[in-house]
C-alpha cells in the first residue's frame, strides 16, 4: 500500500522543485508521475531535445527518496507535429478533422502518428529507462478520452480494409457472415468497403461492430509499440496504462494483457453527475459520489492486472469537467483512499500536488491549492499516510479472495448501442446494477471477461451477455456454481445475427432448456408486474420453457419472468433494485454465502484477516461484530471509514 501524486515540473518555477519533493515525502507520498503531457517541452523542434530540465527534475525527486513513474508523452502531439503531418488529427463523424488546441488530437490510426510516437517512445525510453530514480512507467494518458477511440480517416479506412480481409479472408465470406443480400449491399471487394459513417439511416449492423471491434485493436497496437519499446530500454520496471472510469468504447482487456499494472483515474463525484443516475441519486450523493461506483471500477481494473491495480488519479476536491462540481464531503478523500486498498489496490495517487492557476484545469483542485497551501485533500491523504503501517502490519496487503464473479464485456455495451432495440438499454448501467446488489449484500465481487476461468466461484453473475464463447455453457457447467443470467445472454452470433435455434443460443438451452420467441421494449414509464415481488423494465424476453425449467415468478399476463433449472436461473427483465437484490440473495443463500442487506450507504470489503467499512452516511453507523480496531472505532462517523479483525467472517 502506497500513495502517490502526479506531478507537472514544468508548470511550476524550478526553484519551486526541491521544496515540492521535501513536502511530499514528509506528507507520506512514495511515487510521482510525470511528462505525460510534456512533449513540447522535451521535443520543442523537430528532433531538438532538451533533456536538462527533466532531468533536474528527476533528480530532484530522486533525490527526496521519491520513486518515479515515467511516462510516455503521446496524449498530446506538440504544434509542430501537426503542422508537419495534418493527417494526425483524426476525422470526426461530420467529416472534419478535431482541431489542435487542447489534447487526445490524434488519430491511432495515422502512420504518421504511429512513426513519430516510435521516436519519442524510443527517446524518452533510451534516457530514463535505467535511471535510478524510474520505478514505473505509463503509457500515454486515458486512451480514448473525449471520443477519440473512433476516428473516420482515410487511414482508418485503409487499415479497416486490411483488418476485415484478415479476419474474414475473402469477400464471399465477410458477405455471408454479415448478411449483406439485405438491402442490396453485397460487395465485390475489400477495397469497395466504406466507413460506416454518414448514412442515410443506419448502416449495417454487423459492419458498425466490426468497425467498433477494429478501432478497438488499433488503441491495443498502439499500446504494444510503447509497451515493447519501454521493455527494450527499461526491463524489470514495470508499464502501466491509466484508463478511465466506467469508460467502454475500447476493450481494456486486451490492452491490459500487455501491461503489469491497470490503473484507473477515480472521480466520483465527477462520475455520478456525468453518468446515467437519476436526479435524485444525483443529489442524494452529491459529495460522496454512489458508495458502489468507485469499487466497481477497482474490481474492473483489479481483475485484469497482473500486479496489484493501482489508483493513478484520485479526485482531492472539486473537478473542473462535469456539468456542476460540487466539494467532496470532509473525510471523502480519505474514504476513497482506504476503499481502493480495501478493493486491493497497491498504490492510491492523487491528482495533483498543487491546483494550476491557469489553462483548462484551473478549477480542478489538488492536494495544495494554488498558492502552495495544504487543502483539505492533502490533509487527509496525510492522515492516510498514517495509518497505512498499522494496516499493512496486520496482514492487510493479503489478495482480495471471493467466492462471485460478475462478467464484464466491452463488446456487449458496443452490440447494444448498434441494436438496442430500446433506446434507453445501457448495458454499463444494468451491469452496474447487478453490481450494485450484490455489493449491498454485503458480497466481495470479482469483475471477469467472458473467457475468465470459473471454477473457484461460488455464485456467477451475467448481465446482458449477447454473444458468448461456444464454451461459456460447459464453463458455467463445469463450475458448480449457482449461475444468474440476465437478459438477452446468448441472443446474438459473433456476426450479430439471431441464433438459428433462437436466443440463448443452443449451448445455453442445454443447461436451461428454453426459447426465447419474442422480445420487446418497454418505455421508460412502463413497467409490467412480477407476481407480487416486484417489477420489470426496460425489456422482456417472451419465452417458452422447455421440460424441466421451473418458472419461479411470472409477469402479470402470464409470461415467465424468472426461470431456474437446476443452479441456473435466467431473468426475462431488468427488475427494480430490491427484486434484483432478492434474487442475488436467494442465489447467494443457495451457493452456501452469507448475505444479508447491509443498511443503505454502509458498504464493507475483506481482504485478508481485514474487514474494511465504509460510512456514505450523514448519520453514525455501529459496528457490532469487532474483535480489534486498526482504524477508527466502533462507532464509524458520517464519511467514515474503519478497519478490524472481525469474530468471524463467511461472505
């Protein structure tokens, strides 16, 4: 367990440097990210480096006991780079290239881009790779921020063409496999393939996700070029990337299989105005943020690094992006610290050491304001600091260990923007539900992909899963676990057409024998009724139930709602939040878990011998089944945390 904080020497007056190191070893921090932004300050002419500055500034840190993160600069291509090569800049879906002037200005897919970043990688890699003070790396920053993941270009196109012929190896094929008979669109060649971009109404489906699949492997290629070179230079040091909190337009997996560290940037109060939560939700945690979002992302993002994830962005105060940026509530910043240890981070990192008094950030708060005072973040980043050592002298640094595994899948969220059939069906938000009751039965939860081994699961939890490996069922089978599938799991081919036995597919109906005939959806004012346990929204999988299928609860016209054969149930809704919960608890008790519903806004995590609780609350929350405190008391005040040994634990 460490802290951390990233860094801008060249923001601030190199007099500035020593003092900034100083202050930060005494407050508690160990690791500092920089140059991630710096290329016009690295590489001010073409092929015209000036080292000396970065250099200082690394010894500087070094020189404090301070361990750097180096990264890579390519987020943001300097002027001159792009007045060379205008064909970096990527193509909006109105045909027009995304301006230099702020940063993420270029387009993955540009060889131009990809030739210059090579040699700045190659360059920033040859002269820290080895220096004492380099501990870690990051490639680049938040991929795919601001809708950068897709660009429309003729470089995009080209390499479109190339993707697609490799995949489907001749036009006959991609033209069966995509059904392009349809409207009179069957091909002749690879080359007579366009963008799916400007239609008259809407483009092909099968050719949209594939597009979505293909911008996806570009951001992976890029990261590998970096990732390869930073090896090359820097061996045994370790890359991470910063990704982005619940963002879904590139699939991270892949990308995450090339580093040693996933970290993510955590804004939750940022977070909750800018996502899909109602008005009400909005206000209710307006200075906490939702106490189930910031650990959904750790459970994300700790799943698919090899070492322990880190924290690389923590929110200390007020965010300058969201439509309003309320302050975090006393003892937040302190609270989110503690939550991603409890979710088994290995380092929390706050952005940033001090706020900037200029430029587009000035309004985005960091751990000493702008006139080099300690704000409230700081405060209690220290306090953190603090107590860091008792926790990790009982054993808190142990893995996170559970028994419910939730599977997580870029390509479903893409598939359903393509054919969502209704136009409010948001899979990060059902799978965040279904997240979210698990959590508020007080379960510790893995977040898994699609092809992730099943077998040390006790309870595993699908949402929406449209296309599924051909050897998901036998997986799910072979695990013993209780199983819940949400709807739609199985509804789709890896070409996006209907099954030809229908959803879930034939694989699937061997575990639950049914068939899904029809599907409709249902506005957002419009629920039908579950027997007397709750309510449906937004879909219904109308379904015939094969032989042997229990229909546990049925819809007010007599369609089954809820499904169960043997340990797997399949859900013909979404269902309101405390339906949801019961099923998972009825599932859970099944599977021989303990969950019962924690109190609202009390959230808990395990890791290790640990218990770990978390107040969201405006009042005290008690704790009642302590054996010995190593963080506060049994008593946890409102935006509290505490951290004890515990008589027993069984979830």
């Amino acid at each position: 367990m460490r802290l951390g904080v990233c860094y801008y020497p060249e923001h601030w007056s190199e007099s500035m440097w020593e003092d900034d190191a100083a202050r930060m070893k005494a407050l508690g921090i160990d690791r500092v990210r920089i140059a991630e932004f710096a290329w016009s300050r690295i590489e001010p002419s073409p092929g015209e480096y000036q080292w000396d500055w970065l250099d200082r500034a690394i010894d500087t840190l070094g020189r404090a006991g301070l361990k750097v993160v180096m990264c890579t600069p390519t987020a943001t291509p300097p002027k001159w780079l792009i007045d060379r090569h205008p064909d970096i800049l990527p193509i909006g879906a109105d045909g027009r290239p995304r301006a230099f002037g702020s940063r993420r200005h270029y387009d993955f897919s540009s060889p131009s881009y990809f030739e210059a970043s090579q040699k700045i990688c190659t360059a920033v890699a040859e002269r820290y790779g080895k220096h004492p003070a380099v501990a870690f790396w990051q490639t680049d920053n938040e991929f795919g921020c601001h809708n950068t993941v897709v660009s429309y270009s003729p470089a995009a196109l080209q390499r479109f063409r190339a993707w697609l012929k490799q995949r489907y190896k001749s036009i006959d094929s991609l033209n069966t496999a995509w059904g392009t008979v349809f409207w009179s669109m069957e091909y002749r060649s690879f080359d007579e393939i366009d963008l799916p971009v400007a239609t008259v109404t809407e483009a092909h489906p099968s050719h949209r996700l594939d597009f979505r699949r293909f911008s996806s492997d570009e951001v992976v290629r890029f990261n590998r070029m970096q990732t390869d070179i930073i090896r090359a230079h820097s061996p045994e040091r370790p890359v991470a990337h910063n990704f982005m909190q619940l963002f879904t337009e590139f699939d991270h997996y892949k990308v995450a299989a090339d580093l040693d560290i996933a970290t993510w940037d955590s804004y939750p109060l940022g977070a909750l105005e800018e996502q899909w939560f109602d008005p009400s939700i909005k206000a209710k945690w307006l200075r906490t943020g939702h106490p189930d979002f910031a650990s959904f992302n750790h459970d994300v993002y700790r799943g698919m690094s090899k070492l322990p994830f880190w924290v690389m962005e923590q929110q200390p105060g007020p965010v300058n992006w969201a439509h309003w940026n309320p302050a975090p509530l006393p003892g937040m910043v302190k609270l989110w610290s503690w939550e991603a240890f409890a979710h088994g981070a290995g380092c929390v990192s706050y952005f940033r050491w001090r706020q900037a008094p200029f430029a587009q950030e000035q309004m985005h708060a960091g751990l000493n304001t702008p006139d080099n005072q300690l704000d409230l973040g700081g405060k209690e980043a220290s306090l953190v600091a603090k107590e860091i050592d008792r926790v990790v002298l009982e054993d808190g640094e142990l893995p996170v260990a559970t028994k419910v595994a939730l599977v997580w899948d870029y390509e479903a969220k893409w598939l359903f923007e393509i054919h969502p059939q209704g136009v409010d069906f948001h899979y990060p938000r059902f799978a965040f539900e279904y997240y979210s009751a698990l959590r508020s039965l007080g379960l510790d939860v893995d977040i898994v992909p699609v092809d992730a081994p099943l077998d040390k699961y006790k309870l595993i939890v699908v949402p929406p899963l449209p296309v599924v490996p051909d050897d998901f069922a036998a997986r799910l089978a072979a695990s013993g676990a209780q199983v819940v599938l949400g709807p739609r799991t199985g509804s789709k081919t890896q070409n996006l057409t209907i099954p030809e036995t229908l959803p879930p597919g034939a694989e699937l109906a061997q575990l639950i024998p049914m068939r899904v005939w029809r599907v409709e959806s249902m506005r957002p004012n419009v629920t039908e009724k579950v027997g007397q346990r709750g309510e449906g929204r937004h879909w219904r999988d109308l379904i015939e139930a094969g032989e042997g299928v229990q229909i546990e609860s049925n819809f007010a016209d007599g369609h089954p709602a809820i499904l169960r054969h043997g340990s797997i149930r399949y859900l013909a809704s979404l269902f309101d939040d405390a339906l949801t919960q019961a099923i998972f608890r009825e599932s859970a008790k099944a599977a021989g878990l303990d969950a019962e519903p924690l109190p609202e806004g009390i959230r808990i995590s395990r890791r290790g011998p640990l218990t770990y609780v978390f107040n969201y609350n405006a009042t005290v929350h008690r704790i009642t089944d302590a054996a010995s405190f190593i963080v506060g008391q049994e008593d946890v005040e409102p935006q509290g945390v505490a951290i004890y040994k515990a008589n027993n634990t069984h979830r």
